[in-house]
C-alpha cells in the first residue's frame, strides 16, 4: 500500500511517465502531420507527376524504375529514420509501381520489399540506431570504426536476401494468399479475381478424370426420375448433358489461348513500340494544353497587346503540334490491323471461359437445389400437424386472428426448402379471409387444394430420398471439386493452397491495356 500511495502521491510518478508518453506521442504525431501536409503539397505542385515521369524516363521498365527506388530508400536510410521515409517517400513511389501493369505486383509484395530495405537504416551509418545500442554495450577497447566495419557483412546479408525476396515473389505472397484463402473470412471460389487459378486446378482434372465423371454421368442417368417433378427432373437431366459438354468447352477454351499466346509473341514488341510511342504524345498533348490555357489566361487578363508572349506562346504551340504529328507518323501502318486481331482473339478467349463458367454453374445448381429439398423432407413432414390446424382456425377464429395464425404457418413454410407451392396455397387461403368481406369457403377450397399439393410434394420427395438420395449425393461429390468448385461456400485447404501459389507469382498484364 505504502509503495503504491507514494507511486501516486508523494514521488508523482504517474504524471510524469504520462507527461513524457504524451510528449512522445505528441512528437511522433508532429512527424506524421507535417510528412501528411509535405506530400500533399508536393502532389498538389505537381511533385508526383514530376517523380513519375522521371521514373517512367528510365530505361529498362518496371525493374529499372523499382532498383532505382530501392537504391533511392537504402541511401536514405544513411540519414533518415525509417518513420520519415516511410511517411514521406514510400507514398510517392509506392502508387506509381503498383500502378505498372507490367510487373502486376502485390502491395504485400511491395511493402515486404521496402520494408526489407528500411532495415538498413538500423545499421547504415552515421545514424544507425543498432550502432549505437552496440555501441552502449561494447567495452572501451571495441572503437566505432570497427562496428562500422563489422556490419557491413550483415549489410549484405540483407541485400542478398532482399534480392531473393524480389526474385522469388512467391517467397513473399504465398503465406499471406494461403491464410486469407484458408480463413473463416475467404472470398467464395466464384470470385473473379480467382478464376483464372481455379481454371489452372481443375482444367488438368478433366483430363486425368474424364473418364471417370462419363461413368458418373452413366450412373446417375440409369436412375429412374420419372416421379420427380417435371422441375427437378428435366433441371436433372439438363444437367447430365452440360456436365458432357464442359470437356468441349475446356478444349474450346485450351485453343482459343494457345492462338492467342502465338499471336501474341509476334505482337507484344509492337504493342510495347506503339504504347511507348502514345504515353510521349500523351504528355506533349499536356504540354499543348496548358499553354493554350496559358494564352487563354493572358488574352483575358488584357496582355494581348505584349506580341512577343504571345507570339512564344503560339510558337511554343505550334511546334509541340509539330512533335506530335512527327510521333503519330512514327506509328507503324499495320498497328490498327494488328491490334484488331489481338482484340479479337482476346476476346474469342474472354467468350470461350465464360461460356465455360455458365455451362459449369448451369450443371451443378440443380443438384444443389435438389439436394437441400431431399435434406429438408423432414421438416416437411413435421408441419402436417400445422397445416391440417388451418381448417379449424378458418372455421372457428375470426378473421384477422385467423389471419395472423396462418401467416406464421407460412413464415415456417417459407423456411422449408422447396415448399413454395403448398406457400402459395396457403398465401391464397388467408388472403381469402382479408378485407370488409371475408370469405371462408374460399379460404377452406384453397386450403384443400394446399392439402393435396402437400401430401404429392411428401409423396416424390420420400420416394426420391429412398431411391434417389444416395445416387445423387455421389454424382455430386464426383463434380464437387471440378464443374461444382465455383459453388462452393469456400475452398478447400487443398485448393486453397493450390490457388495461393498461382496467385503468388507476378504476371505481367501490360498487354491488356
């Protein structure tokens, strides 16, 4: 108690150890606004525009531009404290190398690389903060110098992995694919951006399997469902066809790609020329129209009568208008072909998969639908008691309760699986009873006929449960990880991994664009 009471009282230590945090939160958040406000007012000058184009003047890409960045962060981790690069540079490349489609990296990716790289500002010198602790704890005789030197081994330790993390970008993003992939919080495996990797699992499937889900496709079609409802029954048999057709549809799909891939190798020099070509008329277009708006700005503001701006201006005008036509007749004439065909066969290859992913969808969906209406027989079957109850709630309560009564017994209905007919029997007999003018006999004719739609449902599905149940569940773990993966709730950790590693890697998406 003593020890405590003179924590608080009489040493006051707790308000200085919240004086000093308050002064360090403070500082680090002075830091943080004045880096805010310094980038903000180098994009709103025009900075980033500036960075960018000096980035994209570089020869040799994406590479070329994200060495020089690295290279820019390590000299600067000579100097400044991580905190300041991290608030003050990193936002000003990070947009732009992320924005290049040719590398097509991650953020993950480009984080753990700077990240990596700002490591050295702990044992760069002059202001390494690991030299100095070393420093604290090393005996007199071990001299500055010599710490200097001794790190400079771990410097290219760092380096080296560095590099490896860059050559290898998978070493990076797998773990952070696979957790978000495998988690409780995973995209369903119909989400765009991994159908190309779900594509890549199963297509090799199809080969290795086809014969076996032809067998599967004979054994479902040998059973007989014929009682099924003519809903159930032709969405069953559609089925079978479509999951026939998908091996086409993969060949279709495996054609389309490789004559685009061999167009492509003839195209993509082109291609880059011509994109290169256009980015530089872009910016002379830029040119162009800030000085019109220059001129603009003058002859408005009274200056027309100095010819000599104007004239500079006009001329300036005039010869980026010059430039530009020069660059335009630097295009290639077979461009506009060239691109069309690509554009074509791009878009054949588009086709090709979606006609895939819909017939996939198409095949499977019944078999979902039929088997959440055989699992929910059960629950039919225990709301007979309340459905024959109607009878005397029409025939002995007044209208309105009667009416309240009857719509809780379709909210239960609604709740079962494939109950939507005996639902709308039973929707028509209380709404029989609605109004000024209630008619009970109405109400107890439409409840008959919800009766008798009842008890065919339970007949099918019954009979279905015995002879059909069983067939249907194994025909639809056989599709369950190829033509039905798309409609599953989520991956499984196989496939979940298997995606991750293809969305590891980079893949250079420039091409479309």
């Amino acid at each position: 108690f003593w020890s405590a009471w003179r924590t608080f009282r009489i040493e006051d230590t707790l308000r200085g150890v919240m004086l000093e945090t308050s002064k360090t939160t403070s500082m680090v958040f002075i830091i943080l606004i004045g880096a805010a406000m310094l980038t903000s007012a180098f994009r709103g000058f025009g900075g980033e525009e500036l960075v960018k184009e000096f980035l994209g003047s570089i020869p040799g890409g994406f590479w070329a531009q994200f060495i020089v960045v690295m290279a820019v962060i390590f000299f600067l981790g000579f100097f400044l404290d991580f905190i300041e690069i991290s608030v003050v540079v990193v936002p000003l490349v990070a947009p732009i190398l992320l924005a290049d489609p040719s590398a097509n990296i991650t953020a993950v990716w480009l984080g753990v690389m700077i990240g990596m790289n700002l490591q050295t500002s702990f044992l760069t010198p002059p202001f390494g903060f690991a030299l100095f602790y070393l420093r604290g704890v090393s005996p007199p005789e071990v001299k500055t110098i010599q710490i200097y030197r001794g790190v400079a081994a771990f410097i290219i330790l760092q380096l080296i992995g560095l590099a490896i993390a860059g050559y290898f970008p998978p070493l990076v993003n797998y773990l952070p694919n696979r957790t978000y992939l495998t988690s409780e919080n995973a995209p369903p495996p119909i989400n765009p951006k991994l159908q190309q990797c779900i594509e890549e699992i199963t297509f090799p499937f199809y080969e290795e399997h086809e014969n076996e889900i032809r067998s599967g496709v004979d054994l479902i079609s040998q059973v007989n469902v014929d009682y099924l409802p003519d809903k159930y029954k032709n969405s069953l048999l559609s089925s079978q066809k479509l999951v026939l057709a998908t091996f086409d549809l993969v060949k279709e799909i495996q054609q389309k790609d490789s004559q685009l891939e061999k167009f492509i190798s003839g195209y993509e020099n082109l291609h880059h020329q011509v994109r290169k070509i256009q980015v530089d008329i872009r910016n002379i277009e830029k040119d162009i129209t800030k000085l019109k708006q220059r001129k603009m700005r003058l002859e408005r503001n009274g200056i027309q009568n100095d010819p000599l701006v104007i004239n500079r201006i006009s001329e300036s005008i005039e010869t980026f208008e010059q430039m530009k036509a020069e660059m335009q007749s630097t295009i290639p004439t077979e461009w506009e072909d060239e691109r069309g065909k690509f554009d074509l066969l791009k878009k054949e290859a588009r086709a090709s998969r979606q006609k895939y992913r819909r017939n996939s969808d198409s095949a499977y969906e019944p078999l979902i639908q039929l088997r959440a209406v055989l699992n929910s027989t059960q629950e039919l079957l225990e709301v007979e008691e309340l459905l024959n109850s109607i009878k005397s709630i029409i025939e002995n309560e007044r209208p309105d309760s009667a009416m309240k009564r009857i719509k809780d017994i379709e909210s239960t209905l609604g709740r079962i699986e494939g109950a939507s007919s005996i639902k709308s029997k039973i929707s028509k007999a209380r709404r029989a009873l609605k109004g000024k003018n209630p008619n009970p006999e109405k109400g107890l004719k439409q409840w008959e006929l919800g009766m008798s739609v009842y008890f065919k449902e339970i007949e099918w599905r019954q009979q279905a449960v015995k002879e059909l149940a069983k067939p249907l569940n194994d025909y639809e773990m056989l599709l369950k990880d190829s033509i039905g993966l798309r409609l599953q709730k989520k991956l499984s950790l196989e496939h979940g991994e298997s995606v991750s590693a293809c969305k590891s890697s980079h893949e250079d998406i420039s091409l479309f664009f």
